[in-house]
C-alpha cells in the first residue's frame, strides 16, 4: 500500500491567499504569465515561472532562472507572504467549477512508492522537462506545486472528508477564471493516514514531470547525505488525493499542419475509409470511437465500426490511439506526434471554436475534436503497466500553485 504522511506547509496568510496562489508553472509561457503577475509581486508565479523577472529573452534553463525562483520563494518568506505552520496537518482542497466539485486530501507520499509502482503512471516524461523541474526542486529545496493524484473511492475517506468541510474553511475564494478553491486544514491526520494507507494504489493523473523531479531529487539528496536514515522530508513529496469518481477529464484536441499533399476532396475520400463520415454542425463526437474532423470551412463526422475496436485492450480502444494509427499515420504521414512539428495539441478547456479560428487562419489545414478519455480507461492503462499515446488527458480545473508548498527540509 502507497504510504501518506502530514507536513508542515509553507502556505500564504489568510488575507492574502488568493493574491499568491497561482496556476501552475505549465499552463501558461512566459509572457501570459508575466500579464497574470503584472502588479503583483506576491503572486506565486515568481516562484514557478520566474523568467517573468528576467530579460524575454533569457535562456529558460539558466542558471539565473533558477536562482531567481529560490530569492524569491526566500524573499516570500523574509516578507512573511508566505509562513511555515508550526505543526504538522494535512489539508483538504476543494475546487468548485461549473458546479462540479472534487475534494481532495492534501498531503505528501514517499518517492520510494513512485518508484515502486505504488504510485501509477499512465504517461512517458520529457527529459528536459523532468530535469527542469528536477533542479528547480533542488535549487527551490521544496516542492512548489503537488502532485495531482486519483484513487478508487474510498468509503473511509469519504466520510472523513464529509465530516471535516462542516467546519469554517482556511481559505475560501474565487479565481479570475470563476473556480472556486476552499482549503481546510486538519491538525489531526492520524484518521486520513490511516483510511488513505488501505487503499490499494494511487495513480498520477495531472504532473507527470513533478512527480519524476521529486523522486529524482530525493534520490539526490539521499546520495548526498552520508548520515540518511530514511526519516527525511525529502523522502517525501506534495500531493493532492481526489477520489476518481470526482473528476473531471476534457478532450485533448489535435490540429495538423498540412494535408500531406492532398486535396481536402481526397483526404475525405481517405476518411470514409476509415469509418463512416457525414457532414454535421455539431463540433462535438457524440461518443467513443467517434471524432468531428473540421476540414475546408466545415465539420465532419467520423464513425469508426464498433466491431473493428478491441475493448479488450487497453491501449488500442483509446480513441487517441485509434486516431494516432488508423488517421493522423496512415493518412496524414505523421509517425511519431511526441516529435513531428505538424501536429499539435489544443486542451479542450479553450472550446472547439479555438479549433476553427487556428484552421481558417490558414496555419493549420485540418482539427479533430476528441471525445476524452474516461478516467476508468486511464486506471485501466496504468494498471497494466502500459503507457497512453502522448495528449491523451486534460484535467480540469488545475490545482493553484503556492497555497501549499512542502520544504525538503
């Protein structure tokens, strides 16, 4: 069973927790992020994103990117923008958007349980990622942003969980995007240690590169510590626990660059080969197996025969990977989507009118709007050990970065 343990945050004032928290790192570059920052030097981004105070055209991977983002995390510190509680707790997170709710346990799990595969990954990492967000942990000496992870439903940690939000929250305030975050935080986790330590396996299901960075940075301080007796913090790493059946997954949407030399009468002609394609308004597949393909000024149904897609296999029944092999290959001539520069990937949170704008401003040929994976299909990859094609997930709303951040330390 994957292990979970207290910590003491690193977290902002009361009044002033909706000023610092920040979304992540990852979703926005460098000159949306200097705009969402701009006249605020408490926001959290001057820690996660800190080329925001450095020339536009830095290297993202100086050395002087790094070094900013731990003078400003000292700096925040110093300042009192941020306090370190003097005990330990666990915290519970929610986030409320378009009315849908998930609750999650704030808390953090052994890099020994990542490696081991008590903690599931559904997805390949980038090296270069993964060393960027590896030295930003060592140079930071602190996990800035958690961990986003999903679990079966547990019955024992539901009623905590449901017990617990009763009470008055820590924080309670809505983003400029219209999410609503409320932490609560609970002094004793003795209860939720030991609810979360029966459930069976956790899985990774946003911060693929996180995780791995945590791992590898705890590897590297336990290499670098001749006294390690296995009791320190870095051992341990930022988490967030949501049951599975509160989430949310959205499209991972694909635009490709060209038509690989054909005419748009051709490539439709190469598509109701695949399946059966008909005109349609909807931008939308109403279903698995079915994709909205937006070609020429007009919208197109794919229908892939139910009878040729192997339920049975976890990796060949995602519709990422029918379209990536039955499509965007043999159609379009694109092997390897992790690579090629002819495709790109569009999180369905930006809407299937970003698909129409990027096409009919003629630099891009072609969209296809997908139907998202389920998150029982993730469970079901991860459980076998397989890895899902490259863009398979988008989840929504992200976890705001610097409520809650853990020290190595």
């Amino acid at each position: 069973m994957p292990r979970v343990k207290s910590f003491r945050a690193v977290r902002p004032q009361v009044e002033n927790a909706a000023r610092v928290a920040s979304v992540p790192y990852d979703v926005v570059n460098r000159d949306e992020a200097a705009a969402l920052a701009e006249g605020n030097s408490d926001s959290f981004l001057h820690v996660v994103r800190p080329d925001i105070d450095l020339p536009a055209d830095t290297d993202p991977y100086a050395d002087e990117i790094y070094a900013k983002a731990a003078e400003n995390l000292q700096r925040f510190l110093r300042d009192k923008v941020l306090v370190q509680d003097e005990n330990d707790g666990i915290f519970l997170y929610r986030q409320i958007m378009n009315g849908n709710s998930q609750i999650g346990v704030v808390c953090c799990c052994h890099v020994d349980d990542y490696e081991n595969n008590l903690i599931l990954k559904h997805e390949f990492t980038r090296p270069v990622k993964e060393d960027d967000r590896t030295r930003h942990v060592m140079t930071l000496g602190a996990h800035s942003g958690p961990v986003f992870l999903t679990y079966r439903d547990n019955a024992s940690v539901d009623e905590l969980v449901n017990q617990a939000i009763q009470a008055d929250p820590l924080y309670d305030f809505t983003a400029d995007d219209g999410v609503q975050h409320t932490v609560w935080k609970i002094d004793q986790a003795d209860p939720y240690v030991s609810a979360l330590t029966q459930v069976p396996a956790f899985y990774v299901a946003d911060g693929h590169h996180r995780a791995a960075s945590a791992w590898r940075a705890g590897k590297a301080r336990r290499e670098a510590n001749p006294g390690h007796t296995g009791e320190e913090e870095y051992n341990w790493f930022l988490t967030v626990l949501f049951p599975s059946t509160q989430l949310n997954i959205l499209s991972y949407n694909r635009i490709i660059k060209d038509l690989n030399g054909m005419s748009p009468d051709e490539v439709r002609a190469r598509l109701a080969e695949v399946g059966t394609l008909e005109k349609t308004s909807d931008p939308v597949p109403p279903s698995a197996g079915s994709f909205c393909v937006y070609l020429d000024g007009q919208w197109w149904l794919l229908t892939i025969p139910a009878d040729s897609i192997d339920q049975n296999d976890a990796i060949n029944c995602l519709d990422v990977a029918l379209l990536e092999k039955r499509v965007i290959n043999p159609i379009f001539g694109i092997e390897n989507v992790r690579t090629d520069p002819r495709i790109d990937f569009v999180g369905g949170i930006r809407g299937t009118k970003e698909l129409e704008r990027r096409v009919d401003s003629g630099d891009w040929a072609v969209a296809v709007s997908m139907y998202p994976t389920s998150i029982d299909q993730l469970m079901s990859v991860s459980d076998a050990g397989e890895v899902m094609p490259p863009k398979s997930t988008w989840f929504e709303p992200k976890l705001r970065s610097g409520l809650l951040t853990h020290l190595l330390d």
